[in-house]
C-alpha cells in the first residue's frame, strides 16, 4: 500500500523561527497543493529510515492528488503536488544527503530570518518551554562548547537524533552561507529557492507569488495571508545586541557573496 502513496514534491527545509509554518499553511490553501499528514515530520534527520515506508504513510496515496485536481475542476488532469515542512533540514549535517538520495527531484525552499533576531526567539522558545537555564548571552557564549560534541555524534551517525543539538543551536542555525553551501553539494543551485523571512513577514502577497512560480503552481487569488505561530519579540539587552552584531557580521558577509545580493540586517534593530 505505501508505494500507492506520493513522496513530496518539495520541502521546506527552514529555518526554525522563520516562518516555516506560515508558508506551509499558505501552500496548503492553494487548490493544486495536498496536505501532508503534518507539517513537520523530522524524517530526515531525527527520524531516518532508508525503506521510506514510515515517512510515506504521511502523504495522499498518488490517485488522491489526481482527484484533488479533479474536484476542483483543474485542467488539464495533472496531479496535485504535496509536501512537508520540517526547519531542522536546512541545519542538520546528514539531511542534505539524504534528501538527495530519496527525493532527488524535489523542489526546496529555505526562509531565512536575520540571524540574530532568530537566535534571539529561538532562545526564548528554549527558555519558556523550561529547557534552558541560562541567560541569554551565557547561553550563547556556551554554545560552541555545548554542541560541538552533539554535532559530531549526529554527523558521524553515532547517533540519530541529539536534542542538545536541536536546542541550542542558537548561533549555529544562523551561518546560512554553511548551510546552502551543504545543500548545494548535492542539488543544483536551481532547485533550491532562497527567500528572506522578512519579504514573507511583510509582503506575504508577492513573496508567495514567488513560490507559486518556483513550485509551477498557477496563480491563486483566494489566500488568506494569516501569519501562524508567531512569537513576541522581545529585544535583548545591549550586550547582547553588540556580541550578536560582532558574531554575525563575517557571516552575513559570507552569505551575500554567496547569493550576490545583502539581505539588509546589518541595519536591523537586533544588530
């Protein structure tokens, strides 16, 4: 029964505290786009398995995507697409891999939020949930020292999932410029859609324009542009402000010569 059911057709790879959750719920009011059984599955990084027999009884069985095309009367009858959105992708060291291995043609997205102001919510995502005694700037300070040994073990495959790692990679989850880099190792630049966080927080309208483009959707004029899962951001002390300005400034520099473009937060409030 499971090889009747679709593998996705794209992935949201990031990043935590990015508005992951968001795009997914916009995709998945699109007429031509079917749901997964849930948003974030973690399937390939905490939890792999090569059979892919668990990761696609998330997905509609393949005649389902045609029947969804075909209650709402889309011509001609091609099938939906369907997908998952799970923001520890883009980060973890195995994932890109794996992906590449099992869903080679897969189209992928990667939101990018300043870093520093995702280092900072997603400390106080760790902090109100009760799983990080630390203050904020000891949290980062501690954080080489922390995860470096964690990263190892996952990256070696000594172990499958490691949730110091998941949790306190505060500044680690913000050196995108690494991250694409990985990704880029083993799909074409092309298959692989950069966009700012901020555009999507801001002009959710034209930002999903983009994706519709990307994905090969056709326009949509009935989406409800309701940002999920929003925290409240709460600015951090100025000590805190100038480390992350001074951490991240060789980073987003990286980056930009990366994509050739400046994403515009080294003028940020954070930074």
């Amino acid at each position: 029964m499971n090889r009747l059911r679709a593998l996705p057709d794209f992935l949201i790879l990031g990043v935590q505290r990015g508005g992951t959750t968001s795009l997914y719920d916009y995709l998945c009011q699109h007429p031509w786009v079917a749901a997964a059984s849930g948003k974030e599955l973690h399937f390939f990084d905490n939890q792999f398995e090569p059979t892919l027999a668990s990761y696609r009884a998330h997905f509609p069985l393949k005649l389902r995507l045609y029947l969804h095309r075909l209650r709402r009367r889309r011509l001609p009858l091609q099938r939906a697409i369907t997908g998952e959105a799970s923001p520890y992708y883009l980060y973890h060291p195995l994932a890109p891999q794996r992906v590449a291995a099992h869903l080679p043609q897969a189209r992928l997205i990667a939101l990018l939020r300043n870093p520093a102001e995702r280092a900072v919510s997603h400390y106080w995502h760790e902090h109100r949930k009760g799983r990080e005694p630390l203050e904020m700037l000891a949290a980062f300070e501690a954080e080489a020292e922390r995860i470096a040994p964690e990263w190892q073990a996952v990256a070696s495959g000594q172990v499958q999932h490691s949730s110091i790692l998941q949790r306190h990679s505060y500044l680690g989850r913000g050196h995108y410029a690494e991250q694409l880099e990985r990704w880029w190792a083993h799909f074409p630049r092309r298959q692989l859609l950069v966009l700012r966080s901020e555009n999507l927080f801001e002009k959710p309208q034209a930002t999903f324009e983009q994706v519709e483009a990307f994905l090969g959707l056709p326009h949509y004029t009935g989406m409800h542009f309701q940002p999920l899962n929003a925290g409240q951001y709460v600015e951090p002390p100025p000590a805190v402000s100038r480390f992350l300005r001074e951490y991240y400034a060789p980073h987003n520099a990286r980056l930009q010569a990366l994509l050739g473009e400046g994403f515009g937060w080294d003028d940020s409030r954070t930074v």
